[in-house]
C-alpha cells in the first residue's frame, strides 16, 4: 500500500511527492532533517527532537516553517494516515525553492522554506537482531566540516563511511579526527571500562544527540558513572565494552573495533542493561 506523504501543506500519496528540481535543498545540500522514533504509535523523545531543529534552523538562518505544536499534528496525522506503529517519522526543512540557482540566500519574506515528512516503517525494537549478536565498526579519518552539530542534509561523507566499512565486512564505522573518535556515521559512540561509560563532550565536533542526551540522563539516574571525553581505537579495543547510540538504533552494543574483539565479543551488561532502561522509559514518555 502506498505511503501517505506531507509536502508544504498537503497529504499526498508518496508517488506524487515531489519537490522544484530549484529548491536548495537539492542543489546545495541547504537543508536540515530530524527522525523521531515511533513505538507502539506514539513519538519518542519528541521535545528533544524539535528543540534540536529549531537550534539547527537558527544556526542557518533559515527560517522555520512551523511551531512545534504544528509539526506535532503532523506528525500525528501522517501516523494515523499510515497506520505506522514501529518506526520512525523523517522530516525534512530546506531553504526553500528561489525559482533559480545562486549561492546567495534567497530571500525568507518571499522564499518559503520547504517542509517534507514521511514515514518508515521498521521492526519493533525487541526484534533487532544486532541487539543480542553486537556490531562490528571499523575507524576511518573523519574528513566532515566542522560545523557537526548542526543536523543537516549534508551526508555524503558519512554514507561513503558506511559502504566503506560494508566493504570491509563490517556493520560501520567510527570517524577518527586528531586521534580521537568523533562519533559513528549516523550515531555517537561510547566505551565502557572498568564501569565508566565514556562518551565525547558536546561540541560542534558532533551532533548533540536527542537519544544521546536521554541514555546519559538514564545512566545517571541509575547511578552509573559518566565520563564525557574523547577516546582513542586504542582505548576502545582494550575497553571491556562499547556501543553506540541514536534514534534508530536505540542503544546498541559494538563487538569489535577494526576487527580487534571488545571485552568478551558478545554485548556487555552495560549496554544491554542500557537498552533495557531506554526502551522501558522512552515508552512511557512516549507522546
């Protein structure tokens, strides 16, 4: 069955969503996303997920095209249209289509920026089977600009990362700057040793992750202990475990970094015990 599909103003089915072959979105990467996780048809960690896309809006220049209380009823109605109960809800802002090109900002009194949303369905997330077997990373040089924690649609560098470590017989990869792990093609990293969960601090070296934010919070709250730095490969191979975060994978445990087994080889207590705290607390804040 053919998905619904929101494109600036209208529900439509998705082989009529289209956009200007103009809009910047497409002809210079002038746009900005966020995907919110759905379980059980509601919307996890959603507040997070729109104050991040304002911030990322404001850091452009770009004006927004909706409050949050708007973009919620879309949200909510493009689940109901779709029927979707485990997945997830893409949205998509550009700067809009000037009608020409030209590096040059057009102008927001009379270019309205473009707003796009649609729907993937994905398995519940009990039915992951990377949860229980882990995945394998492989490091590669970090060559991105420097402007990461703004989310935009600029991910060509990470989706090359992503074939690379395929190439490789790997599940992805871990982007490696000055000797230090930034963060995973779509998620941010951690190690775990000795019981300190170790993650890079906030800066614009990495996207300042909605479910990041959450998993440390959770931690904290069940008295674990936190360390925000930047770690070496060295560290993470010799780490006793280590994982990784996002919106779409939740918390998942890495078994092995460039192709050295981490701790036992098989998902660690700490990140499983993790999962288990995030799925069982995103659930009940779920919107």
């Amino acid at each position: 069955m053919s998905r619904t599909v929101y494109v600036n103003g209208a529900f439509v089915p998705e082989a009529e969503a289209t956009v200007s072959v103009f809009d910047r979105g497409f002809l210079m990467a002038d746009g900005v996303y966020e995907v919110t996780t759905v379980m059980d048809g509601r919307l996890v960690d959603f507040p997070g997920h729109m104050a991040r896309l304002e911030r990322s809006l404001s850091e452009l220049d770009m004006p927004s095209p909706a409050t949050a209380d708007e973009l919620l009823a879309l949200h909510r109605e493009l689940l109901e249209r779709n029927g979707l109960q485990q997945g997830r809800v893409y949205l998509q802002v550009t700067r809009g289509n000037p009608g020409d090109r030209d590096f040059a900002f057009p102008d927001p009194a009379t270019v309205a920026p473009t707003l796009v949303l649609f729907t993937q369905e994905t398995p519940a997330p009990e039915a992951i089977g990377a949860a229980r077997s882990g995945l394998r990373v492989i490091s590669v040089p970090d060559i991105r600009w420097h402007r990461r924690d703004i989310k935009t649609v600029q991910l060509l560098y990470p989706s090359m990362a992503k074939m690379m470590a395929k190439a490789a017989g790997a599940d992805d990869a871990w982007l490696v700057e000055d000797g230090k792990v930034t963060e995973g093609t779509s998620n941010n990293a951690y190690i775990v040793k000795n019981g300190r969960i170790v993650t890079r601090e906030l800066s614009h070296d990495i996207l300042h992750g909605i479910t990041r934010a959450a998993l440390l919070r959770y931690a904290r709250e069940a008295q674990m202990v936190v360390e925000e730095r930047a770690f070496t490969i060295a560290e993470a191979q010799a780490a006793d475990e280590a994982f990784i975060t996002s919106a779409s994978a939740f918390v998942m445990p890495v078994v092995s970094v460039d192709g050295a087994q981490i701790g036992a080889g098989t998902p660690g207590p700490v990140a499983t015990r993790l999962r288990e705290i995030y799925l069982e607390e995103s659930r009940k804040a779920a919107l």
